[in-house]
C-alpha cells in the first residue's frame, strides 16, 4: 500500500441475512482528496463506509487504511466517522458533548474551540443539544469527527436537510481539510455535490458503477447537470446489465427449470 494511498479495498463482500449487499469490489482511494460516493438511497454507500471504519462484519476480503486492517485500535485517532445520527448526549451542551469526545481521544487542548469555530456553533456551544434544530445537530456531529485532527474522515450524508447556505459552507470546510491534506469520503444522494468533490464513485445496488472524476463524469455523458449524468450512467448500466449473460449457476438453474417443464 502507498503512502499516496488512505484506503484499499479487495475483493469486500459483505452479506446482510440471506441478501449479498457486495459481491467482490475492490477499490483504492488516494490521500488528500475529496471522494464522494453517490447514489440512491440503499445502494450501499453506509455499508460501505461503515467496512472502511471497521464497524461492519464482512464475508470476506480485506480493507486497509492507512497501511492498517480498517478497524485497528492504531485508527482510532487518525480516522473519524461522522454517522447519519448524531451520537450525542441530548442534556449536555454543545461544548460539553465535544469536551467529552476530545477527553477520550485524548486530543491536543484547545481542539474543542477550534472544531467549534470550524463548523460553526460557537453561538450554540453553550446550548443544550436537545434544544438544536437538525442542521444544528449535524454540525455537531461533523464536529466531534473533526476532534483530534484525525487523517482520515469519513461523513455519511453531512449535509442532509441543510440549507443550501449551511451546504455551501460545510463543502468549504472540507475543501479546506483536502487542502491540508485530510482524507474526505463523503457520501449523498444529492447531486449537484458532485461537483464539489475531487473523485466520484457512483453506486448502485452494491455495485460500483463509475469512478470518475466530475469532469470526467460529465464528458463521458454529455452533459452539464450532475443529475443528468448520473442518470444517464444508470440507464448506460441497466443496458449493459439488461444485455449481458446470466451467470453460469443461472444457465444451468434455468436450463434444469426448461426440462422440468418439457417433462411434465
């Protein structure tokens, strides 16, 4: 694994009960660069994020950041993880929650007030967070990933039910963490945010189904419209799926079926 490299996945397949989520993917993604994936809701991307932070049982495979097995008591302060959810203490405030968080990472003093001038809240770090309204709480949330510097960080849809001034802000400050050479992988269903990002991954029923850039994205399409785009990738891989042959297992399974009913 390169220095140039944060995360490297093989061969990941990961199952939920009967249903296969992932079936083999492998992936690199580099340091100091936003990735974003992007897809419709259930395609996979938490799964995904939560086999790059360690939290998710896999079939099978290995996912390495950092040079280490994803998961790794050595990550736990060189990679954060920012949930949908935001894991908080509702009846303690803002810098309390955040105060908690930089003791058990044992982060360097002052952190607190710096992650709280970064996202924001620094009129709210005295509020209880009961009391935030839900872009408030996903600040909080960015907040504690942001505690103790970590090098990788990891943000299942940040920006979800954000207003489009608090979004633009949010995407400042992780063009500015990129610019300091933090690793971002962030995900949404929201389009337009792909523009934002330095390399793309497009999801879709646990499958990779494009890894681009945004420029790249856009002139493989034709296209101007992030959305656009993406929908023409899914019509371009429902063909291409629609097209290609079923698997070996299938051709015998449907050849066994044609029999059964020839026979009766």
């Amino acid at each position: 694994m390169g220095d140039d490299i944060a995360v490297e996945i093989a061969q990941l397949r990961v199952r939920r009960g009967a249903a296969q989520v992932f079936d083999g993917i492998d992936l690199t993604i580099p340091r100091g660069q936003i990735t974003g994936l992007l897809g419709p809701s259930g395609c996979g991307k938490t799964t995904l994020m939560r086999s790059i932070v360690g939290v998710q049982q896999i079939a099978s495979g290995d996912v390495t950041v950092l040079g280490e097995p994803s998961g790794s008591p050595r990550l736990r302060r060189r990679v954060a993880y920012g949930t949908q959810g935001a894991a908080v203490y509702p009846d303690l405030s803002v810098r309390q929650n955040l105060a908690y968080f930089a003791a058990l990472l044992q982060a360097p003093k002052g952190d607190v007030e710096r992650v709280l001038g970064e996202v924001g809240l620094q009129a709210q770090a005295a509020q209880r967070v009961e009391s935030l309204s839900g872009g408030q709480l996903n600040r909080v949330s960015l907040a504690i990933a942001l505690i103790g510097s970590p090098e990788v960080v990891v943000l299942d849809e940040p920006t979800v039910g954000l207003d489009p001034v608090l979004r633009a802000e949010l995407w400042e400050l992780f063009r500015a963490l990129a610019d300091r050479g933090v690793t971002l992988i962030v995900s949404s269903h929201v389009m337009d945010e792909a523009l934002r990002c330095d390399r793309l991954l497009l999801m879709r029923d646990g499958r990779i189904i494009a890894d681009t850039t945004p420029r790249g994205l856009l002139a493989d399409t034709g296209t101007d419209d992030a959305e656009a785009a993406f929908l023409a990738v899914i019509e371009r891989d429902t063909a291409a799926t629609a097209s290609a042959p079923p698997p070996v297992g299938e051709t015998r399974r449907s050849r066994r079926a044609h029999r059964a009913e020839a026979a009766e």
